[in-house]
C-alpha cells in the first residue's frame, strides 16, 4: 500500500506541469530564504493566491517546494553573511561562516546543498513507508514527553558550548530570559511586553537569529579601519563539497534520522532538530576541537 502510493507521488511530481511548478516553488524559495528575515513563511503567504486557479496537486506541489527551498536557501546567507535567513539555519552558521572566511565557501554550500538534497529525499521517502507507525508513536506524546525532550534540549547546550561551562549557563540563561517574553501559556497574563501587542506571542525567533548574528557583525565591522580586507570570498571547490558529504555516511545518515524523528513530534521542528544532530555529533565525534572552527 505504502509502496504503490510512494510510487503513485513520484510519477505525479514528475509529470508536466507539476514539475515545472516544482522548479519554479523551489527557486523562489530559494532567493526568499537567502534573504534574513523573509524565509517560507512569508513566501508561502505570497504565492498562496496564486494557488487558487489551480488544482489542488500542483498548488501543494509548489507550496512544498518553496518551504523546501527555503530551508535550503536559509543557509547561503548562513554561510556567507553569518546571519541565517532562516530560523533552521542557524547551526549552519556555526561552521559555515567560519569555512567561508577560510575561502571554503563554495565546499560550505555544496555540502549545504548535497546534505537537504540527499537527506530530503531520503526522508520523503521513508516518511511514506512508516508514516502509519510513526504517527502512532508521536500520538502518545504528551506533557511528560515534552518536558523530557525541552531537558534534552537544555542538556545539549554544555555540548554545543563546547566544554565552557560558564558560556554554556550564560546561553542557557539568555535563552530561558527571552522564552518568557509574551502571554503566558497557563494564564492569560502578558509578560515583559511593555505594551507592545506585538510581543504577545513572544519573541520572533527569526528576528532574534538575525539581531544576534547580523548585530554582531555589524559591530565588528564598525570597529574596523578597512571592511573589504574581512570579507568573504566565493572561492573553494564545489566538487570537494559534494565528496565531503559522501566521505561521511554515518553522519548524513544520523542527522537524517535525527530530523525526521524530530521534525515529526508536534511543536519541534527544524530548528530543534539541526541543533540536536548538531550537537550529537559533537559528542560523538573523535575529532576534538574541531566543531565551530569551519571543518568540513
């Protein structure tokens, strides 16, 4: 049944004009999640009346494929303005800047590039196969389930901290401050919102992303006598980026899994997931060191 249907979506998706929709969603979801602050959501909302002449396949097939794109497209100005144009690619930036000051940025976005690719389809795939017990077992989460993973989530900041017990508090701390900015979720009682209707539902992660990145930037620039002498090149190899993601099986694979499983559980997401293989594979790499100083 699975398989039939796992057959059955792919010769829809490669039919004409379902495909050419395809191209077009992903490409423009591409350039919106190049750009900080705009990503799929805001993309989504623009293109969705565009949908309503058509039928129902090829309007979700290119709603689809700009949220895709846009995941992808977050992590180009990750790479090289460190400043994530999406919320998802916000790990990115951790080793993807540093690689492209290195000159490696063109290895940073084939790795970027080949890892979605590969990895979505991968995961598209077995989404079909076991989504009937996958969705068996994300029913039964509940409050429990939830605080357990929100304590994985704290605990994996000592590793991303990188064995700084002192950073590892100070961001856990400034993370638990900023969660607390809105209405609470027991009472309908609005906190730290200073009269500002917009901070009701809390803080927008994105906008946050883009102040604690593209803000940093920004003041290390002013204080410099020269800007073009810091900047990145687009240079590297985009052949050697590809090889990178295929010299490491295990890893792909992991972070795969890591997402999907993640990215299934109701309330978590991308962002949850890239900094939980993020971080699982800083733990369970031999290589120390190494995590935030741009290797590949």
């Amino acid at each position: 049944m699975a398989v039939g249907s796992l057959i059955e979506g792919i010769s829809i998706a490669a039919s004409w004009p379902v495909i050419g929709w395809m191209a077009a969603g992903l490409l423009a979801g591409i350039v919106l999640g190049a750009l900080p602050g705009i990503g799929s959501p805001v993309g989504m909302a623009i293109v969705l009346p565009l949908t309503v002449p058509l039928e129902a396949t090829p309007a979700l097939i290119l709603l689809i494929s700009i949220y895709s794109g846009a995941m992808f497209g977050g992590s180009i100005a990750a790479i090289l303005l460190n400043a994530p144009g999406t919320e998802s690619a916000a790990a990115t930036t951790l080793d993807g800047y540093p690689m492209a000051k290195k000159g490696l940025a063109k290895n940073a976005l084939a790795i970027a590039t080949t890892a979605s690719a590969l990895n979505g389809f991968v995961a598209a795939i077995l989404l079909v196969l076991i989504s009937p017990v996958l969705i068996e077992v994300v029913l039964l989460f509940g409050s429990v389930e939830y605080f357990l993973l929100a304590i994985l989530g704290i605990s994996l900041i000592t590793i991303v901290a990188d064995g700084s017990v002192m950073k590892g508090i100070v961001a856990g701390a400034f993370g638990f401050m900023i969660s607390t900015i809105g209405v609470a979720i027991m009472a309908p009682t609005p906190r730290y919102a200073f009269g500002q209707l917009a901070l009701y539902e809390g803080l927008n992660f994105v906008a946050a992303l883009i102040g604690m990145f593209a803000f940093a930037e920004m003041m290390k620039l002013a204080v410099q006598d020269q800007i073009a002498g810091d900047a990145v090149g687009i240079t590297g190899s985009i052949t050697d980026g590809i090889k990178t993601v295929f010299q490491y099986p295990k890893t792909t694979i992991k972070a795969g899994i890591i997402g999907m499983l993640i990215g299934a559980v109701p309330g978590s997401g991308a962002t949850t997931s890239t900094f939980v293989a993020y971080a699982e594979e800083a733990r369970s790499s031999a290589a120390d060191g190494i995590f935030g100083e741009g290797d590949p």
